[in-house]
C-alpha cells in the first residue's frame, strides 16, 4: 500500500512550473490581451510618428477602442493613460499645428476620459466590456432554458413564448418548468416593471422559483414564492404568478393564482374558451398568504392557456375585455392545428410596450 501511494503522488513542479505560478501571482489576469494591445498602441504612435502625413492622429481612436472592448476594469485606465501618454509625445511632432489639430487633441483626451469613467463604473462589477456582455448574455439563456418545457408524452402537447417589451432581450415576465414522473409543475410569473428595468429581479427569482417548483408539493409552492419575495424587501417586491401542476396520466390539474390574470380552458367538446378565476394576493405583499386551487380534468383536445398582463391589458381597456380579445383571437389561429399555436397567438396580439408571456397546454 506504502508503494501504491508513492507510485501515485503528484511529481514535484519543475523549475519552469514554479516560475508560472509566480507570474500568475503577480500580473493579473489577461496579461497577454493587456501586453498586446499595448503594443498595437506603441505600433500605433510609431506610424504617427513616421508617417505623420499619412496616419493622421486619430488613428489612436482605435487601441483605445480595442482596449474598451477586451480589457477588464483593472488594466483599463493604464492603458487609457499610457495612450494618452503617447498623444501627447505625438502632438508636437506634427508637420502643421493648426485650430483644427487642436480640436483632434482635445476630442481624443476628451474620448480618453469617457473611457477612464467608464472603467471606473465597471469596477463595481469586476467584469468589463465583452465579458461583461457574456455574463449577460448567458444569464438570460438560463432564464430562457429554465421555461423550457420538458420531454411530454405523444399524447401531449405544451409550449412557450416569451417576448420583452421594446424588443430587448431581458424581461419582467418568465416561464419555469419542472417534471416528477407524470406530473408536470409550470409556472407563468410577471414581476413588477418591465424590460431591462424587471430583468434583474427576474433573474434572481427564476431561479429561486425553479428550485422551489421542482422541490415542493403542487400546494406549496406559491405561499413558499411568496415567502421568499417578503424576506427580499425590494422597493418593487411584487410579483403576480399563476401556477399550474398537471398529472399527465389523468388530465387532472390544479391551477392556483397570485393576482395574475385568469387561465384559459378550451373544452373540445363545446370548441369554446372559458376564463378560471383561481383567486390569491400578489406575491411579496401579504405575509402569509394562501392559494386555493381550481381543479378539473383535461380531455382528450382540451387546452389550456396561461398568460401574462401583456397580453391582454391596455391602459384604456378593462382587462377582461382584452382576455375576450385574446381567446377569440385563439379560436381563429388554433383551428384544427394546435403545434405552434403559443408562437402565433403571442405574435398577433399584446402590447409591444409591456412584456409578454404565454403558455399553451392541449392534450391530443
């Protein structure tokens, strides 16, 4: 056993790896990106210099972009002060000095100084320019994954669309998912505000409500979002929420509301939609607060619809008559084919000023 352990410790690091570890300890991350970008800023300055009548110098616009770009919050403003640094050398170089090479100075240390402020903002965060962006971007793919919903039955249909108000790709209102076995848990949430604005309060509760969605009974999930959204204490703490769990073996389902707008049934033997009032406070008011479900049984092309305040309130209409709106527009864009009815319902009607979610359910 002695042998086996010795014959598996780690080799001691070679001269060459100590020295790595050293560097590593002292320049800070991105050195590499920090060394090469101050080389194409001294290339930069040496065309200038040597070519002064063809490399005007407004070149250093472009280092100086680069650099606000790729460089974190740390290396930044050296950067930015080193180039200046360089124009500054530059200017008295130049064959003519004149009014307008005056304004070309002071219009590059002006774009310096932006880009200084900038940095300094950034360092809030600790992330800057592209990365900072990709810490964004892949935030809101999560979100997105998280409303996606999860392998179903044949026999069994479901689907989502989410879109934010003025196009942008973060929004106040998001969809989670969770399947045990035959059960399958959705919930529709609309957090207070819009766009960017709600994002960040979306971010941080799709995934606290997606944990709470797959790890709870059907009946206590919304009281433990609630709870949840009263230990927050934001200045815009609310959310309205409607969650629905269907057992996929039986149709049966429960939906349970908090003060979000009523789901939607379709009864395929009768072909018409017909509202739920499932009743319950707004998430993150109440302390407290319960949720009573409305059950039924979902047959054989049957639908459900759930849905955000997007969709069907405007500010000089009674929201139930925008829910009338929006079911007979369903009736006509889900006649005889329901596969990617959720895309073309959320598309033809709804406020492009107000986030919008939508879920449909039809059992085959």
């Amino acid at each position: 056993m002695t042998a086996y352990r010795e014959s598996r410790a780690a080799p001691a690091p070679s001269l060459g790896q100590r020295f790595q570890y050293a560097l590593r300890g002292v320049l800070p991350r991105d050195s590499g990106t920090f060394a090469l970008l101050i080389a194409f800023s001294a290339a930069t300055g040496v065309l200038i210099w040597e070519a002064a009548m063809y490399v005007p110098l407004t070149a250093m616009v472009v280092p100086l972009l680069v650099a606000n770009l790729m460089l974190g919050p740390r290396q930044l403003p050296w950067f930015v002060v080193l180039t200046l640094l360089i124009l500054a050398v530059l200017v008295p170089q130049q064959p003519v000095i004149n009014a307008r090479t005056a304004v070309t100075v002071v219009i590059l240390f002006a774009l310096g100084f932006i880009i200084l402020l900038a940095s300094f903002r950034r360092s809030t965060l600790g992330v800057g320019g592209l990365r900072g962006e990709s810490m964004l971007v892949d935030l809101r793919d999560r979100i997105l994954r998280q409303g996606g919903i999860p392998e179903l039955p044949d026999d069994w249909y479901a689907a989502s669309e989410l879109r934010s108000a003025g196009g942008t790709a973060f929004a106040g209102d998001f969809v989670v998912t969770a399947r045990d076995g035959n059960r399958l848990d959705v919930a529709v949430v609309d957090v207070s505000g819009k766009g960017e604005g709600a994002g960040t309060r979306a971010l941080l509760l799709s995934g606290a409500l997606g944990g709470l969605l797959g790890a709870l009974p059907p009946e206590e999930f919304l009281e433990s979002a609630n709870d949840f959204l009263m230990r927050q204490d934001w200045e815009e703490g609310f959310a309205s929420a409607v969650h629905l769990s269907l057992d996929l073996a039986t149709g049966r389902y429960a939906i349970r509301s908090a003060g979000h707008p009523p789901a939607a049934l379709r009864v395929a033997g009768t072909g018409r939609w017909s509202v739920m009032e499932a009743e319950g406070p707004v998430l993150g008011l109440i302390d407290g607060a319960t949720y009573e479900p409305v059950e039924g049984t979902m047959r054989r092309g049957d639908a459900l619809l759930l849905y955000t305040d997007g969709m069907v309130e405007t500010p000089h209409r009674d929201i139930m008559l925008g829910v009338d709106k929006m079911l007979g527009q369903a009736e006509q864009l889900l006649r005889g084919e329901f596969d990617g009815g959720a895309k073309r319902i959320i598309e033809s009607i709804g406020s492009r000023n107000d986030d919008r979610a939508l879920l449909l359910v039809h059992r085959r």
